[in-house]
C-alpha cells in the first residue's frame, strides 16, 4: 500500500532549473504513444513521502536512486557506478556515483544530493511510516526520537563523487532497500526555490530518471499524467518511448470497453472480469505481489484478547473465498509471507515451504473462543459487540469486507460488522489515526526478504496501524538482525517470528494476490517487480 508533499531564491534562479527535456508539443503525432489506464489518482510525487504502491512506481520511472531492480529483484547500479564496496563487518557501504547521472536541467547529480534528501526525509512530520528505512543506519532510531541532530544520520560524503553509509547491524537487503524513493536524491537548490509548491504538480518537481513527469495536477485529484522521455537521463538511448499516458478510470468494466476498443494498451482487471478473461491471450497474470489481511485495533481492550482475534481467523474460510467468491486467481494465504517473496540463502528453499502454515478453518472453534473471549472481558454472552472495519476502495476489498460481514455476524453471537470504503488516501489517514475496530488491507514487500513483511508489525513500526505489540515477536526480529551473518540462524529467526504473529493472530492473513491485467500484445519489454516499486517503463514499447 499504501504519503504527501511539500520551499523562492532569486529569479535569475530560475531559468538554470526548467527542464531540458522532451515536452508534449516536442513528440510527433505520427509517434506512438503508449497508452495505460489505472484506478486510483496519484497520492504523491515526493520522493520523501511515499508509501502507497502507485505513487512508489509513478517516482521509480520519473526517478531514480543509487540502484534499480532487474528482472530478478537484484540491486544493479543506476545513480551509482557501482555495487557498493562493503566492509567486512557489514557496516559500512561505500558507493561510487555514476558520473553521467544528471539532472532534467542537466546539472550534475552529486553527493550532497543524496544526503540532502535522506535528512529531509527522516526530518518530515510523515518519517515514521517510513521509519524502518532509517533503523539500521546510524542514529536513524535516535534522529528520529528527537534524541540526535539530522547531521548526525549515518551518511556522509567522501567527496562530491563518492557516499558513505553507516549502518548499526549488518543488513544483507540494505543494497536493494536504496532502490526505494526514500533514498532517491533531490537538489536542494530546486527544492528551496520552490518552496511549498515542490512536488504540487508535475511542472514543480525536477526529475532524474528515465521520464519526466507531465499533467500531473495534484495529489490525490489529478485524472492522470504522462511520462516525457528524459533527454537528460543518462542511458536514454535504452528509453524505447517518448510518450506514455495513464488516465485514471476506476470501473473496470469502463476500463475494458477502451481496452477492448483499442483506446488503451494496458489495464488492471478484478473481480468478475479477471475470471471472465483467464484464457484470453492478453490476459497477464504476474508474480504474487502482496498480502490481504486484517488488522486489528490494539489499543482497545476487546481486540487485544487473543481468543477474539484467533475467533475471526477460524472463521475464514479461505478456499471458498478465493476459488469460489472471487475466482480470479488469487490464492488462499498461508501465512503473513506469501510464496516467491523469499529463498533460504543456504538451501534456496522459498520461505513458505520452510515454514507451517498456522492458517485452519474451524467454525465450531471460532464461535466457542469467541464466548471465551467475551467471558474473559467481563461480556455476557449475548453482548453486542460493534465492529468497523475500514477499507479502500476495490472491488476485491470490496468482496472480502462483504463476505466478513457475513460470516461474523452470522457466527459470532452478538456481532455486528459495518464497513466502510474510502479512497486510499483517507483510508491511509484513517487507519494511522487507529479510527477503526478492523482494516483489511493489502500489502506489498519494499525488498526480497521477509524482514520486509514482518517488520510492519514491530512495536515501534510507524506502519504497525493496530499497534500490535509482542516482545517474543521484537525479540525474533531483533535475533534476526543480530544474526545478519549467519544466514541460517536468521532465517529460523524469521520463522518463529512469523510463527509467534501466526499463533496468536496479531493480524489475519487472508489471501495472497497476483496483479492481473489486460495488455495488448503490442506491448512490449514491460518490467514487473513483485517487490517494490512494480513497474518500470524504462523499455517499454509499442511494436506493430
């Protein structure tokens, strides 16, 4: 899932940061423009403030960062020269910048840049959802506590050419972690000049990656945007398209009537439609990419009773659910870490076989924990208990939230669960403000390791929305970073604590879900990460 935005110099300023690239009126006609509908409205185009998977791969293609993903979720150098030169205690990783790197107003990307961004980003109001970013690197958790100055975050120039990263405890995914937008460099200067208008739309930003953006006019309200080949980039000539428009259409059956028409190249299809289109030749199904779940509300006495949490899991039915309400390809989840996330570095094993699914169906179970609960609460029997669950909004979402609705009222003596549906940008808000009972929610993995999942959960994760806490869970994580060179000790790390979230349902995994789409078949060279962000367009093109 599931951040926001946010400084005027001298006027003679202003004319060196216009961008040097590629404008509409530039690109012909007769060119091909690759056309791409998606169903929700762009949250942010701040590097700084992005935790929502649209935004994550809008910033990745108009972005980038020291690395990118390849084809196999592997960190390979983008802004930097380089693999990071990696001290023997794990510690200290030392990167070369590539010297071509450049901004769209063609001045040179330096050091600084990347430093800029990091400590503005740890200083925002908004740092804590993206706090585990910052826990490794020296003095992250005390910067962010207040208890330390911004200066003394654990990254520092050797010069104008060359960074330094510091971190507490050796973290085998600290490479590919600075493929994420939180570490994407930004330029000081621009930003100052800007002032609060930086990153209001797309003509306020300025951009270093393969695109730049275009008709983007706002967080959360613009009905699209169109990626412009950057003529700055530095391996343009490995940009296949100079244009790529996405417009915003949230229904989908709207979104197959222009797909079907060929008024479009690319669309997402759910529900109803992705069943109705599993053998069309178009029809794309892609790794799994993410957890459904639901979270429970912690800081309320009734939630934090184990024998009410494990009630509504048993209830699930997970088969019926996927293979028969919704049918359209998803899978029944077996723990909190879905399949192809990540293998056991010593036997290559994927971590759901390694692991035992604590995931049972058990109805007769659910409604007598349930009564337990009640009981150990102080609760009659027939005590009415009012549920709000919270959501966004999504055709899928939408199928869960109704088929909960069913089974806990139906099951559950005395319960009664309303739902509501917000765009995910007030779901967000909502949910991080604890004004729920239960979200349902779907989540992604930022990097290839289950420490991406699992650290959500954390007692001081900014992201742990029910504020769960477990120290058996903490301890197992804490273990795991601990034993970051000894892979075999960090892995059975991971699964106990995956275990302990599972045992006494800290949160209820439901399902897992595979991104389905409709793409034309002259759309070609599209790259897709089942972790982080999704989708590059770096090669992608229209071949007729």
């Amino acid at each position: 899932m599931g951040k926001s935005t946010i400084k005027l110099l001298l006027l003679s300023s202003i004319f060196i940061f216009t961008s040097c690239s590629t404008t509409k009126e530039e690109v012909k006609e007769s060119e091909d423009v690759i056309k791409i509908n998606v169903t929700q409205e762009l949250n942010t185009i701040d590097p700084s403030f992005s935790v929502d998977v649209n935004s994550n791969i809008v910033l990745n293609n108009v972005y980038e960062g020291l690395y990118r993903l390849d084809k196999s979720n592997q960190p390979i150098p983008a802004g930097a020269r380089e693999l990071p030169n990696i001290s023997e205690d794990g510690l200290t990783y030392t990167i070369k910048l590539n010297k071509e790197a450049k901004w769209s107003n063609g001045k040179k990307i330096v050091a600084d840049d990347y430093i800029y961004a990091l400590r503005r980003s740890i200083s925002s109001k908004d740092a804590a959802q993206n706090n585990y970013f910052y826990a490794n690197l020296k003095n992250g958790n005390e910067i962010l506590d207040k208890n330390k100055k911004v200066e003394e975050l654990g990254i520092k120039k050797i010069d104008d050419e060359t960074l330094q990263y510091d971190l507490i405890e050796p973290t085998p995914y600290f490479t590919a972690m600075l493929a994420m937008p939180v570490f994407f460099p930004l330029n000081e200067a621009y930003i100052e000049s800007k002032g609060k208008d930086f990153a209001l739309t797309s003509e306020d930003a300025l951009y270093n990656g393969p695109f730049v953006l275009s008709d983007f006019k706002g967080p959360g309200t613009s009905s699209g945007w169109t990626y412009l080949k950057n003529e700055d980039y530095w391996d343009k000539e490995q940009v296949k398209s100079n244009q790529i428009k996405f417009d915003v259409v949230k229904e989908t059956s709207t979104n197959v009537n222009l797909f079907e028409s060929g008024q479009t190249n690319d669309i997402s299809v759910l529900g109803e439609y992705a069943k109705n289109k599993l053998e069309d030749p178009e029809f794309v199904k892609e790794k799994t990419t993410q957890t459904i779940f639901i979270g429970y509300n912690h800081t309320k006495e009734f939630y934090q009773n184990e024998k009410i949490r494990q009630a509504i899991s048993l209830l699930i039915d997970r088969e019926q659910l996927t293979h028969n309400i919704l049918g359209n390809g998803v899978e029944p989840a077996t723990g909190l870490i879905f399949e192809d996330l990540a293998v056991n570095p010593v036997t290559s094993n994927d971590f759901t076989k390694d692991r035992e699914s604590l995931l049972k169906t058990d109805v007769e179970k659910a409604k007598k924990l349930w009564l337990e609960g009640k009981e150990e609460l102080g609760l009659e029997k027939e005590s009415k208990i009012e549920i709000n669950l919270i959501t966004f909004e999504n055709e899928d979402m939408a199928k869960t939230a109704e088929y909960l609705q069913g089974v806990i009222n139906e099951d559950l003596v005395g319960a009664k669960l309303s739902i509501n549906s917000y765009p995910v940008s007030v779901f967000m808000e909502n949910a991080s403000k604890q004004e729920f009972d239960l979200y349902l929610v779907s989540w992604g993995a930022d990097y290839a390791d289950p420490n991406a999942m699992l650290q959500l959960f954390k007692s001081t994760s900014g992201s742990n929305w029910g504020k769960y806490k477990q120290p058996k869970f903490d301890e197992f994580l804490l273990e795991a970073q601990k034993n970051s060179l000894n892979p075999e000790e960090r892995w059975n790390n991971l699964i106990e604590a995956e275990n302990v979230l599972m045992t006494e349902q800290g949160i209820t995994p439901i399902y897992s879900s595979n991104p389905t789409y409709l793409r034309s078949s002259q759309l070609k060279n599209v790259i897709f990460h089942n972790v982080g962000p999704r989708f590059e367009y770096k090669t992608a093109e229209l071949i007729k």
